[in-house]
C-alpha cells in the first residue's frame, strides 16, 4: 500500500496530504520543467509543511503545454525499507516512434510473479528492487508507436496488482489493473478545470467524479480528462474507446483497505469507509446480544452501568460507536494515541518501539470498570497485549475484546504488508479463539465472520479480496 497523487492545472499542496495516512518511509514530488525532470524525494513521514516552493513550480512550468505535479508516499511491500533508491516518483526513459520520451512514474500495488517479469522482459528480479524500479526498468525498453499501445502490452501481460500515474511533458496517464484491488480515482474543484488523481478522497474539497475503472487506462491532458481504454476479459487486445461498460474481470477490491488503511473520511469504490466500520460495530453487537445482556444483568448498579465501550484509535472508534449504540451502552474515548501515525504500517524494528508507548489510558475513568474494546482488526497482537497489560495495571475488572474482522490467517501478496505466516497470532494458534484470548490476556475475545463483514458491502464490493482471512488466493494474480 503506498499513496499516489497527481495534481493537475492548478498547484494545491495541501491535497499531497490527502495520502500522507497511505505511506510514512518517504515522500516525494515531481514535475517537468520544460524538458526536464524535477525530482523532489524526501526519507520519512511527509510533513505538515512540505519544502517545496510553489513559485519555482509555476515559474518551471510556465512554459509547459500542461501544468502538474506527480506525489507519493510510500509503505515498503518489496524492495528495501527506508532507502533512497527505494523513493517515488522516478523517471525514465523510454522510447515512442523512436523517439526519446522521459517520463514520471508513481505506483501503488504488489506485483507478485516477478519470475514470469523476467520470462516476458528479461528484466533484473533482484530482491533489491522494489516492483517500481522493474516496472520501470520494463517500461524503459519499450519502442512502440504510441503510449495507448504501451499500455495495452503492460494491461494484457501483467494482471496485477498495480495502480500507475505516469507524467510526460504533453500528458498524464492513469492506468488500474484489471481486478481493481488497490483503490484510485479522479476528483475535480467544482467549475474548474482543476483535477486530481488520488489514491482516495480523504475529505478532500475537490468532489468525486468517479472512479478509475479496473483495467482502465485514463488520460489528462490539454482537452481535460478522458478515458482511453478499457480491457475487457474475453478477448486480451478489445478494446472499448471512450466507454466504461465493456465487460470487466471479477472486481476484487481489498477489504483491508475499508477495515483499516483507508481514512475514515474517505469514499473508496463507492464504500463510505465511516458507515462502513460503524456498521460492522453494529454487526459486531448484533451477535453479541446475549453477552451483553448478560454483562448488564450482572453488573448494573443503583445509578448506572459499569460498562463502557471504547474503540481503538483511530480506526477501531467509528466501529465502536456502532457497537454502542446497538445496545444503548457508555461510549468513552478514555484510549487515545500518545503520538500521530500508524504502527501497523512501521518496519519491524520501529514497530516493536513504538507499541509500548503506543495508547495514553484515562485511569480514573476506567478503574473497577468493564471495558469493551472495540479494534479494527487483530493482525500480530502486540499491541493489544500490551494495552491489556495496562488496563489492568489501571484496575480495570474486566477486558472484552471485539474484532470488527475476521481472523488474519495468511499473508498478503498483493501490496498490504502482511509477509508471512509466522508473524500472525491467528496463523500461529490455528485460529483457536481462545487460545488467542489467553495469549493477549483479555476476559473474552470475539471477531466478525467473513460473510458477516461481505454482507455490510454494496453488492458490487462484495467479491473483495479476503486472502489475508481464507488463505485462498486469486490464482489469476499469482500464476499468471
């Protein structure tokens, strides 16, 4: 998972941090000057106020048929952590007609076959490289008569998963494959022709105009926006100009991507990722009833309930009001985040660091207290152990886990950070609940069932990706 942008017409750096929650080992900008490539990458999280000089963009690009700048941030799934060489955007060359075209590239996905890379291009599938760097390395020996034709030969050859936004000098091109696993889409300022290609909204002011079509190559350029091409299933090289209702590919969005990676003001795919959560907190209370009804037989004293629910921050909070208001019981944030981003997200090593110190606990608020808590997900366990283990150094009587997902039983290959088995508390207990509930120290543990968390989606969405809960595979993305 990495965040991509392109911000075309009209600069607004303040929506490069639209996509700041997607990735924090670096960032980076990019745009033409000219003829020439600007490159602007950056190791770390992207800040608030970006070093960048806006007045030099628009003096570099005066000149130039169209005005853009090319971001990313970036969230390692191959190639080395925290390493300039591994920063986006970069540039390449390739050739068009014979002729020398330089070009910008971001991209977000995981492309999982590289062996079948190397049989199709011969291109260098070291471990050293991340997916980008062999794309581009691909891209790079291309001579074709146009970047349509391009394209296609990448769309037909490569299934997944990728979303790309490359820069030339006269256009932008945004390509989605086939099956749409990652999220993007094309927003615009209302009565302008100002666009924004973005990985997703993230409460942005521009408004949605829809989004990228699974195996859709879109263009922007000196005419507006406009979609070139889509692939259609049946026949690899039909293609279906200026329409989106060829037949597509079975549309297989993540589902991790709604459960936690979006942002919580985000509408992905036609998800609202708020009603989502809140409503799988609701789902979640729907099949704990007799629980709670139980719990609140028992504990109800004269004045009030000694149960308080509370979601983890921040993506567990919207699930957890669901799950509150189901059955009428307190809410009250007294978790909060002691410092801004996102563990899951961190390399190992920082990872381990960062979760010991991870949650502040409001202690005279959840003493002699039955506390639910309510999480998004439950992927290595770590940090819930720990936050457990405080809770009750705080004399909290009781701790009840809900998960509003299903057990993380196998890793992910198609760009979420989830490598291997070893490192899942589900994988390594083989899904006993309980055992699970022992090892993190919890009272009781509950997660959210596969077909409980499909049947919340529109019916489009409901053919998500749900590898990393099944360890079954699209085996269209992986032997291909």
């Amino acid at each position: 998972m990495c965040g991509i942008i392109c911000i075309f017409n009209t600069l607004k750096l303040d929506l490069l941090q639209t996509i700041k929650n997607r990735g924090q080992e670096s960032y980076g900008i990019s745009y033409f000057n000219k003829n020439r490539i600007v490159l602007k990458n950056f190791l770390g999280k992207m800040p608030k106020d970006i070093p960048f000089n806006i007045d030099e963009f628009y003096k570099d690009t005066k000149e130039n048929p169209i005005k853009y700048i090319i971001g990313h941030t970036r969230y390692s799934t191959s190639g080395k952590k925290l390493q300039e060489s591994q920063t986006q955007p970069i540039m390449g060359i390739t050739r068009i007609k014979n002729k020398v075209e330089p070009y910008i590239l971001v991209h977000n996905g995981n492309i999982y076959n590289r062996t079948r890379l190397k049989e199709l291009y011969d291109c260098n599938i070291s471990d050293i490289y991340s997916d980008t760097q062999i794309l581009a390395e691909i891209i790079n020996k291309f001579n074709k008569d146009s970047w349509t034709e391009l394209f296609i030969e990448l769309m037909t050859q490569i299934p997944g998963v990728y979303n790309l936004i490359i820069g030339t000098r006269e256009a932008v091109f945004i390509v989605r494959d086939r099956y749409g696993v990652r999220p993007l889409c094309i927003t615009k300022e209302h009565n302008t022709e100002n666009y924004c290609v973005v990985s997703e909204s993230n409460g942005m002011d521009y408004e949605i105009i829809r989004n990228i079509v699974p195996g859709e190559l879109a263009i922007l350029d000196n005419t507006g926006f406009h979609s070139e091409f889509i692939y259609e299933r049946l026949d690899h090289k039909s293609i279906q100009s200026k329409s989106i209702q060829s037949k597509q590919p079975k549309f297989t969005p993540c589902l991790f991507e709604y459960i936690y990676l979006c942002a919580k003001d985000t509408i992905c795919d036609d998800v609202n990722i708020t009603t989502f959560r809140y409503k799988c907190g609701q789902q979640l209370a729907k099949n704990d009833t007799k629980f709670v009804k139980s719990l609140m037989q028992t504990n109800y004293n004269q004045t009030n309930y000694n149960v308080i629910v509370v979601g983890a921050p921040e993506t567990g909070i919207t699930s957890g009001m669901g799950y509150s208001d189901y059955h009428n019981l307190d809410y009250h944030q007294v978790l909060y985040k002691q410092h801004k981003g996102r563990t899951f997200i961190l390399d190992e090593t920082n990872r381990k660091k960062e979760f010991t110190k991870k949650y502040g606990i409001l202690e005279s608020v959840v003493k002699d207290k039955i506390i639910i808590i309510v999480d998004d997900s439950l992927v290595r366990g770590n940090t819930l152990k720990t936050l457990i283990y405080q809770l009750k150094e705080c004399k909290v009587k009781e701790i009840h886990i809900r998960i509003a997902a299903p057990p993380i039983i196998s890793p992910c290959y198609f760009g979420i950070d989830i490598p291997t088995y070893k490192e899942l508390i589900a994988y390594n207990f083989k899904g006993d609940i309980t055992a699970i509930n022992n090892e993190i120290g919890s009272d009781t543990l509950k997660y959210l069932k596969v077909e409980e968390l499909l049947e919340v989606l529109p019916p489009k969405n409901k053919d998500s990706c749900v590898s990393c809960f099944t360890n079954e595979y699209n085996k269209e993305l992986m032997d291909w």
